[in-house]
C-alpha cells in the first residue's frame, strides 16, 4: 500500500466528473474500477480515463480486495440501495444527492453504517467554494452577527431533450427540481445559517410536461429566528445562481454563476468600520483548500485516514431530505411544516405521489 485510497466508481454520467476530480489528487487516491449497468459504455469511458476496470455488475465490484471506497453515480433511486451494498461489503461509500427518497430511508443508512466498516460520504461539493468557505469562516468567529434574512434564487433552464432519459419521474429520479438540482444551494444554506425550524411552499410543474415539479418557492424560518426565502426554477432564459445573506454586521453575496455560485469573488459589505477590522483580522491566516468535487474528496482523505470527522455526513443529508419533504408536505397542502420530521409525519417514509 502507498497510502492512496482505491476508488471504483458507479455510473458512469456524473462518476466521470468524479473521476476526474479523484485524478486530481493523485497522491491521495486511486480510481481502479468503473461500474456501469451498460457494459459497453463503462468500457468505452474507462479507456478515455484510464481506469484499469470496467464491469457491469455491483456485487462484483463490492468483492474486490483492493477497492477501498465505491463512489455511487447511478440515477437517484438507486442511491440508497446501492449505498447498503457496500455498506454490508464493509467499504467507504461515497453517494450522489440525493442519497434517498425518504427521511425514513437516511435513517435507515444512518442504522446500517453505525454497524458497518464503513463510512458514508454524500456528495454537496458546493460547500467548500472558497466564496462560502469565507462566509462559513466569518460566521464561526462570529464576526457575521445574528442572521436576519437569506434569499436563495436557483434560476436555471432545462428544455424537454433533459427528460428522455430518467430525469423527470417520480420513480428514477425522486422528485424534480427541488430534488437534483437546487438541493445544492439549500445546503449551503443550511450550512451556513443553521437548522430550519418551519416551512411554507407552493410547488408547480410549468416549463415542461413532466411528472415532477420545476418550479418552486419557500419560506423559511430558521432556528435562530432568521427567515430564508428559497426561489427555484428550470424556466430561465439567463441562468442564474445568487445567493445572499443579510447578518447583523455584514451582508454577503455570491457570484451570479450559476454553476460556480460557491466559488469567489462573493461581495461581502461590512455593516460599520469596527465590523470591517474584525472581518479583516478574521481573514487572517485562511488558507484557500481546494474547491469542489476535489476540495471535498481532499477533506474526505483526511477523515479516513485520519479517523476524523466526515466534511459532509448523513446527518447532513438527513437535512437536506427532511427540508425536501417539509417543502412537498406544505406545497401539497398549504399548510405550515414545523421541523425537524419524526416517524410521525405522514410523509416520513417518502413524499412521492402513490399513483
């Protein structure tokens, strides 16, 4: 052993992002396996990466000696079960969002690696842009101040062609927009400000005729008292990301990129010159980790080897999909949803429609 983790990879779509950003870090890890449920393309995608492996079947990746870490890329109803394979082979997985469809479901990957070998990472690369880092920085010295609003806009276009494959369904994909795409940006938000304590949403289905929804508006109010609004759509020409924090001493600002939102430069405006000072002095000494796919597999190297904590857990996770849940129960019923979300609420064990 050299040290580096061995990685085989699962899907071989969004797994080539991953692959390359594994690559990326050469010293720390290895991608020795792609696993694709089409054996041709997981061929013809491994000799364009160089990966040593390619094969079709899970099980048989789950049983090679010398991966270390499976790193699950396969369409989103797969996640969970995927994730309790390797989970009972006793390997570090590493799982796409949304790791389930249910809260019941996370807790039930929460029971399973508490009994396994392994450890589970899911995927928010978002949070380790340096833009947010700084922000994440400025709120732990607390520098930012109490939280008064945070608006979250997810402005992005998707056209018909994005929905012939399992992109769209209740059954593949778990949900629409809310669920695989802005579930990145309410993350950070969760990161940054904290838990929620309650919801209000409306939900609709009105730039393509799909079965999930793909447009999407929430108001949220934090645990610390502080409100959020959360604006989502696949219906805009211009694409847009922004996201922006109002605190008691400073307001902060992403880029408009809306797909490099975590990522500098972010508009940070201190609220007094005394606020300015210890903004400056808390900068002091940041040192800039690499971002995204490959800024959290740098973090997920040192928790493994180092036996430390996870940069994103499935208590995270947990979040993320009991956030998912209280936006659908509420849209669906105009109804306020308290969280967090117990075996009580009648959406724990999943929010997509029975029909």
């Amino acid at each position: 052993m050299d040290g580096r983790l061995r990685v085989g990879v699962v899907g071989a779509g969004i797994g080539e992002a991953h692959i390359e950003a594994y690559r990326a870090l050469p010293d720390r890890f290895e991608v020795v396996a792609l696993c694709d449920l089409d054996g041709a393309r997981a061929c013809r995608v491994a000799a364009e990466l160089d990966v040593p492996r390619a094969l079709a079947d899970l099980p048989e990746l789950c049983a090679m000696g010398d991966v270390d870490v499976i790193d699950v890329c396969t369409p989103s109803h797969l996640h969970a079960e995927q994730t309790l394979q390797v989970l009972a082979a006793g390997k570090h997985v590493v799982c796409e969002k949304p790791v389930a469809g249910s809260v019941c479901a996370v807790d039930g990957l929460i029971a399973a690696e508490a009994q396994s070998a392994g450890r589970v990472m899911p995927i928010f690369q978002n949070r380790f842009g340096h833009g947010v880092q700084k922000l994440k920085r400025l709120i732990d010295a607390g520098v930012a101040g109490g939280l008064y609003l945070t608006t979250i806009e997810t402005a992005w276009r998707r056209r018909a062609e994005y929905y012939t494959g399992w992109h769209g369904q209740w059954a593949t994909e778990l949900g629409g927009a809310l669920v695989t795409l802005a579930i990145h940006a309410h993350d950070v938000l969760v990161y940054l400000c904290g838990p929620v304590r309650a919801v209000f949403a409306r939900a609709g289905t009105r730039v393509n005729a799909i079965e999930t929804e793909d447009t999407v508006v929430a108001a949220l109010e934090m645990a610390s008292g502080g409100l959020a609004s959360l604006s989502v759509t696949t219906g805009s020409a211009a694409e847009v990301s922004r996201w922006r924090f109002c605190f008691s001493e400073l307001s902060a600002e992403s880029r408009a990129d809306p797909y490099a939102a975590s990522l500098d430069p972010w508009s940070i405006a201190a609220d007094s010159p005394e606020a300015a000072c210890r903004i400056e002095h808390a900068f002091e000494g940041f040192v800039k980790l690499p971002e995204g796919f490959v800024g959290q597999f740098y973090r997920f190297y040192d928790a493994i080897c180092l036996d430390g904590p996870l940069p994103v857990t499935l208590c995270d996770a947990r979040a993320a999909v009991e956030l998912v849940t209280a936006i659908y129960y509420s849209a669906r019923t105009g109804v306020d949803v308290a969280l967090p979300i117990g075996q009580d609420h009648p959406y724990y064990e999943g929010w997509q429609p029975e029909d």
